[in-house]
C-alpha cells in the first residue's frame, strides 16, 4: 500500500465503527468493523502507507475521533450530516453502505467540514453549553415547584418561593389543609442545587476572561451582558472561519433565506436553521437595547426601522444583525469600537 493515497471514511459509533477505504483512483480497498477504542482506531487508519484523508460525520464521539485520529492522518474533515442527505436516503442502509458512501462524497468533494476548536476552547465551550443546559434544568424545576403548590390551590408568584423563607411561607399556608407532597421537598432542594452548581460553573467559566479578549471588546456593546459574551465567544470561535459577517448571520440563524426560480422569488423569510442558542441569546441582546432607555447607535436604528414600518420581529432581527456584524468585525480586526452616542452630539 505504499506510494498512494487513500481516502478513509469513519462510520463511527459507540462499541464499533466502519471503516472503508479507497485508493485515488476510487477503487475500494477494504470495508471493516473496527472496535471503537483510541488503539484499535489508531492501528486501523495507520495500517495505510501513505497520505491519507480520513472523514468522520459529525456526532457526539466526533469530537474525540479528531483529537484521537488527527496525528496519524494528513488530514482529518468532521462532516455536516446534514448536507449527506445521500446517506441517509435509500431502501437499503447499513454502516458499510453508510461508510462507503461517506468516503466517496469525500473524494468527490462534497462534504461541508464543520469546525471543531482546540483543546483548550473545547473545554471552554462544554463549561458554557454546562451553564445554559443547568439554567434549563433550573427552569424545569422551578415550574415543578410552583405547579405542586397551585394543584393545592396555595397560588405563588414571583421569585420568592425559590428562596427559604418563601418556601417556608409557602408550605405553612398549605399545612393548614393539607399535608405538603414529598416530592415538593425534593424540587426545592434540586432547585437549590441546581442554582449552586450554575453559580460555581460560572466561576470557573470567568477563568477564561484572561485568554479571550474578545469576551471584554463585546461587553462593551450596548445589551451584551457577560453570560452573552461568553457563550458568543465559545459557540463562534473564531471569526476566521466565515467568509464574511452574512456567513456567520447564517450560522447564528439570523439570515433571510430566500428561493428564486425564473427571476421570481417564491419564498423569503427567517431562516430556520442555524445555531438557536446563538440565535435566542443575540435576540435577546437587541430585545435589551429596543427596551432601555440609554441612546446609542443600536437604540437609534431600532427607532428608525419602527418609523419605516417594521414589525417589532423584523426589528429585533435586524438589530441582532447588527450587534453580530459589529462583534465580526471588531473581533476579526482586533480593534475596539463603542456603539454608545449621545444624541445631542449625533
């Protein structure tokens, strides 16, 4: 197998993958079961004598099979499964149709590789993606907790049943009829729980301050608070990996798509695709500057756009456009920018 190269395709899961392998020529070498274990892989991919491109889809282990696989290949693609919709379709589909087909895509060119950072930004990233799964969960059982108490006709609102003495509150009214439901004990605790485990991973996640200055260029933007810098600075990366600030609109989901045939437009509107944390925390930034009453460049496109007719969602959207095209190009530039303004000096 020397003086060749090879094409290499990883259907990987958990227990055991397939891999299929080609020549230049697209003739298929070999098609096997491997055991998905960091030797076993290994010694499968390194059994190939020369260069090799090795492609993986993307999924919850792909991220290991790079940083596994990456030394022993002169090139390693995590493909968008998305896009490999020839994979997925057909009457018949196994692992090795699946990795097979997966390895010619691969040398036709076909594949859309999705990023993957290094090492010490993926640790950062799960602490983020950490942070906002607690947040949910915390949601969750807040909602349990306040629902045990309305079922017994004691109705609560606001935040303080979330604290003790709310909650002591609470369940003294509730005594007098009925005895409170264990498993309202429970959802207090696992609430208090939660929030301590939210608060100590937010510690750790402002470790990181000093290693990405970006975090404190986008805080200086009107309705970017620190939680939103941080998740913009671990979900995005790097600016560098989009062409330009509508490549990333795309990725944060904030584009228009749009379908044209014969010079007519059939269909425009909001994208659905994209990232939708990016999508809800950059929406969430303009919600912040169309409500506040600070004026700055943001708040005074908003007014604008409102007096041009604007639905208060197009709106949004177009201010969350903005704020993103602001934090590509400080970011890709290194420079500083202050949106801030005053209106008497505009």
């Amino acid at each position: 197998m020397k003086n060749k190269s090879f094409i290499l395709a990883l259907d990987a899961h958990n227990g055991q993958s397939q891999l299929a392998a080609m020549d230049e020529t697209g003739h298929l070498l070999s098609c096997r079961f491997y055991p998905t274990t960091a030797p076993d892989l290994i010694d499968a991919v390194s059994q190939f004598r020369g260069p090799s491109r090795l492609v993986v889809e993307e999924s919850h282990i792909a991220d290991w099979i790079k940083r596994t696989l990456d030394p022993y290949v002169d090139e390693l693609v995590v493909a968008d499964p998305k896009i490999n919709a020839w994979i997925a379709k057909g009457d018949t589909i196994n692992d090795a149709i699946a990795a097979v087909r997966l390895a010619k895509l691969f040398r036709g060119g076909y594949i859309n590789p999705v990023h993957h950072s290094d090492s010490k930004r993926q640790q950062f990233k799960e602490l983020v993606l950490h942070y906002h799964d607690l947040s949910r969960q915390i949601v969750r059982f807040k909602n349990k907790l306040k629902s045990e108490f309305n079922a017994k006709a004691v109705p609560v609102q606001g935040r303080r049943v979330y604290s003790r003495d709310g909650y002591c509150e609470a369940v003294a009214k509730l005594k007098p009829f009925a005895e409170a439901p264990f498993q309202t004990d429970q959802y207090f605790d696992i609430v208090q729980k939660l929030v301590n485990c939210r608060l100590s991973t937010l510690r750790q996640i402002r470790k990181y301050y000093q290693f990405y200055p970006e975090i404190n260029q986008m805080r200086q933007l009107s309705g970017v608070n620190q939680i939103t810098a941080f998740s913009l600075s671990a979900l995005i990366d790097t600016p560098h990996r989009f062409a330009n600030k509508r490549k990333l609109w795309a990725y944060t989901g904030l584009s228009q798509s749009e379908k044209v045939s014969n010079n007519k437009v059939y269909r425009a509107g909001a994208t659905k695709g994209g990232n939708r944390l990016l999508k809800y925390l950059l929406l969430q930034a303009a919600m912040r500057i169309i409500r506040c009453n600070k004026e700055t460049v943001f708040k005074a496109t908003a007014r604008r756009l409102e007096q041009q007719g604007l639905s208060p969602k197009n709106v949004r959207r177009s201010i969350a456009r903005k704020i993103t095209s602001v934090i590509y190009s400080t970011w890709k530039s290194g420079k500083t920018y202050n949106p801030d303004f005053s209106p008497a000096q505009s």
